[in-house]
C-alpha cells in the first residue's frame, strides 16, 4: 500500500485527515493491484481540492528549493531489500541536511535508523544512493499544495512549466548518461520514456528496444509502461502483445498491462480478445478510465 500510505502522509501536511486505508479503497479497490501511478495520486490530491504536478527530470537542487519553501515532495524510487528483488517504492521527502549529505523522508517500508518509542521524525537517505534508486524512474516526482499557493509553486517550477521542454531535459540527461555509460539499461529505457513524450515514436522504440537487450528489473514494467504505446505506434503490435504477455505472467495484479494487451490484441484485429483484457483492467481498478473508453462502443 505504499502509494496510498505515501499520500496520506502527504496531504497530512496540510491537515488532511484521510488514512491510507481511505485512499487505497479509492485508488486500488482491488487490494492486490501493484502499481499506483503518480499520476493516479495526483488526481486524488485534486479530488481532495488540492493542486498537483507531477514532473520528471528533477535533480538535487529542485528538491532543495521545493523544500526549503515548505512544500514536501513525493519521489517515485527504486528499492531492491534483497539482490534481484526490486520494486516501485515511494518515499515523501520533508527536509534535507547538506552537511551530512541526506534527505530527511518518511517512508511508509524502510524503518532503518528508527528508535523503537521515539515520535517519528523520518528516515535518513543518503543523497547518493537516493539519486541512482530515483533516476529509474526518470527522476519523477509530485508536488502538492493547497490552490492558494498556486504563484508560489509555478514561480519555483517556472523552467517546466511546459512539458515538451520539460521532456526534451529528460532525454538530454538520458542521452549524456548513455555517451558516458552506454551499458545503462536504465538510461536508455528514461531516453525511450522522454522521446515517447515527445511523440518521437520510433526513436522511442528503438531506446525502449536497447534497454531491453541490456538487461531490465523483472518488476519494471509494472510501473512503467512506455514500450507498449511506442510499439504500437510503430506498428510493431505482435511484440507489444509478446512483452504484455510475458509481464502478465509475472502478476495479473496490474490493470495497466491488461489494457496493453488489449490494445496489442485490437491492432492485430482481434478485438474480442481486446475486450477481454479490457474488462479484466476495471476488475482490477473500476475507475481505470482508459479501460473504461477502450470499452465504449
């Protein structure tokens, strides 16, 4: 239940009273569901008549700067607790020490550090090993804040507060880190993720493909998806339908992989299928939207 337990810590920041449990029955009715995208918790927050962003591409300073004016920011990470195990894992960042080079995070899974009868006050995250668990996501994160902060936020977010820029950063990082380590599955897989974005589908692919051939976690395409719509849209609708499947048999516990099958059994023209999958997502998640369309007559 992390991203749900994330948020409540989240809103609790500014007097929300919701518990996490409110918030999984809203986002993963269906208790087993293994991802909540940011997406998903930023529509929450503005259902909850909250603002929210969710950006990528973020780095050490913006984090400082969010934080140093109050605003608490929530990081979509990676978290391998033993080798070869990894999963999604967010962490909400509340405060930074320098000296000692570490966020200050509340963490709904890691308890290291923690004394047993102390109030909580949050963990310690080194700023190094936070940096290369968060750039498998793309450095995404989320910010929250009540409407009337509304100047104070764009004025701190200015430099993305549009997104083809905000994209094209992505793939610029993306791309230096491969000249400087072209072995880096995960920063090929960010390339394909930000050049999808920008609607640059076969180049998007072709990243996505190069990530794959490396060498990816089990567990990544629960959490992210971009190979899918970038093969599709290069007609490439057998793989799309090869990857979906071997990811199904890893967990049917993810709606969006049952809408990508779907969408991969539609472009091979077999739409009863298609619809198959497409129910099988609202099993999972009823408010899942795109299965919802997908289904519309």
């Amino acid at each position: 239940n992390c991203g749900p337990a994330t948020l409540a810590m989240h809103l609790s920041y500014f007097g929300s009273d919701l518990s996490q449990e409110d918030i999984r029955l809203a986002l993963r009715p269906f208790a087993d569901d293994k991802n909540v995208s940011p997406e998903e918790l930023a529509a929450f927050a503005r259902d909850q008549n909250f603002a929210a962003r969710v950006l990528v591409n973020g780095n050490a300073d913006r984090l400082r700067l969010l934080l140093s004016q109050g605003l608490p920011v929530l990081i979509e990470t990676w978290l391998e607790p033993e080798p070869h195990d990894g999963m999604g894992h967010y962490r909400l960042l509340t405060g930074y020490d320098d000296a000692a080079q570490e966020w200050i995070a509340y963490d709904s899974y890691v308890s290291a550090g923690l004394k047993r009868g102390a109030p909580y006050a949050g963990i310690r995250l080194p700023y190094a090993e936070t940096a290369a668990l968060w750039r498998v996501f793309n450095r995404t994160y989320l910010v929250i804040y009540p409407p009337a902060q509304e100047a104070l936020v764009s004025s701190l977010l200015a430099a993305d507060a549009d997104a083809a820029p905000m994209w094209a950063g992505a793939a610029a990082q993306a791309q230096a880190e491969i000249a400087q380590q072209p072995e880096d599955a995960f920063a090929w897989f960010n390339l394909g993720s930000s050049l999808a974005a920008l609607a640059r589908d076969a180049e998007a692919a072709a990243a996505f493909d190069q990530a794959r051939v490396l060498g990816l976690p089990w567990r990544m395409l629960w959490y992210q998806h971009g190979p899918f719509p970038a093969y599709l849209a290069v007609g490439r609708g057998q793989e799309a339908l090869a990857l979906a499947n071997a990811t199904l048999a890893t967990t049917q516990s993810v709606e969006e992989l049952h809408y990508w099958q779907g969408q991969a059994l539609l472009a091979l023209g077999d739409a009863a299928a298609a619809q198959a999958s497409f129910r099988r997502a609202l099993e999972i998640n009823p408010h899942y939207q795109p299965a919802a369309a997908a289904l519309q007559p």
